[in-house]
C-alpha cells in the first residue's frame, strides 16, 4: 500500500495529538509530536533557570541549544513514544501549565525552530508518518499528500485541557487554561518564523461541536480517501 506524509496542524489543546497518535497506530504509522519537542525545550529553558523575572533570556537557550537533547522511546506498555530529553524521561513534566505558558515564546526563536524542524524532517523522511504541530503542513512537510487543520473555539479547548489537566491531578482554574489557550493563539498566529497559519491544500476540521471519536472518524475517512486516490 502507498505509504504518505499526514500533516496534522492546528490551535493548541484542539485534539490534535490524541487525533495524529490514534491515526498513526490504526495505519501502524510512526506519529511524532512536534510540540512535545518544543515543550522539551521550554522545558529544559525553565529547569536551567533560563526565565528571569518572567522574561527568557534567548540568548542563553541559544547558546544552550547543543546541549539539549531529545529522543522519542516507546512506552512497552502503552505502544505511545514518550519524550525523553538528554535521557531523561519527561513526558508528565513538559504536560504542565506552566510549560503551556512558555512554549510558544520558545517556539519564536528561529533557532530553535531551525533545530528541531531539521530532527522532524529526518524522522518523516521515508513518508508513512502522521506529525502534528503548528507548521508541518506549510515548512516542515510541504508537499504532504494530506494535510488536515484542526480548530475548534477557545472556550471549547480550555474546557477540555482544564478537564484533562484537573484530571491528571494539577492544580489550575479554568480561567488560568482560557487565559493560557489565548495568549498561544496570538504568540502562534504572529511570530515572525513559521507562524500557524492553514495551509492552501489543507482541510479544516472544526471540533467545536464533535465528540473525539466524531473527530477520529471525519480524520480517517480522509486518510482512507487520500490512501484509495493514489492507489
């Protein structure tokens, strides 16, 4: 079977991540998080004290850029690649609001972008991958054979990430996640390097009113239909 790049892009806490990873395990496709690599980094810019009176200081993550190093390692057992950043395992940790709050800052330093995008083209690079993110449609795979634009409101996505996130034990409001959703979006929408935007080809789906698996569903049909036009 014709193997293809699936790009899935989109606004934060839309789904995105368990949508890409669900759709990579029913096709046995490798699936990469882009943002788990960019959090890795925000991650490692507040644990080296990088953030100084709520202001990052860029030129020191730069200059630390060598030093970081990151590596998906599948869960035996969950099937689900976990983030381990210079060998330590890091997935709970990148998850916190106060990794969300400084992510998209990071995300602008053209630096770090240049880095990463060089390590997620290489993963991709024999197709049979579904990646999700912010630019993997419009720098990282451009010429992706299907390429998908996740959104859905603001108030929508807070609920949920407020919902996992009370979840998982955090200690957080819902207007601290409204507050978080909103900033990303702007910070997203204007950096100056690769800002989100949708790509020309790309088809949007809204969940603002669709349960996950609707979602799921809508998603692997077009996968389904981009696999039988190009067989």
């Amino acid at each position: 079977m014709q193997k293809i790049t699936i790009a899935i892009d989109g606004y934060s806490s839309t789904g995105k991540s368990t949508i890409a990873k669900r759709l990579a395990k029913s096709l046995g496709y490798v699936y990469v998080d882009t943002g788990a690599m960019y959090r890795a980094v925000s991650y490692y810019a507040l644990s080296h004290d990088f953030y100084r009176n709520q202001e990052l200081q860029k030129e020191l993550l730069i200059q630390a850029l060598d030093d970081i190093h990151l590596k998906f390692q599948l869960n035996k057992s969950t099937g689900d690649p976990e983030m381990y950043l210079n060998g330590v395992l890091v997935e709970k940790e990148i998850r916190t609001l106060e990794v969300s709050n400084v992510v998209s800052e990071v995300a602008t330093i053209s630096e770090v972008r240049q880095k990463l995008v060089e390590q997620q083209q290489a993963m991709g690079k024999n197709k049979a991958v579904v990646m999700d993110g912010r630019d993997v449609g419009t720098v990282i795979f451009p010429d992706a054979e299907l390429k998908l634009f996740m959104t859905a409101s603001a108030d929508v996505r807070a609920q949920r990430r407020f919902l996992e996130l009370s979840e998982r034990g955090d200690q957080v409001t819902y207007q601290d996640v409204l507050d978080n959703v909103q900033k990303r979006d702007l910070i997203d929408t204007t950096r100056k390097d690769s800002p989100l935007i949708k790509a020309a080809e790309a088809i949007e789906i809204d969940s603002t009113t669709l349960s996950l698996e609707e979602t799921f569903a809508r998603c692997l049909e077009l996968v389904q239909k981009t696999l039988k036009a190009l067989a």
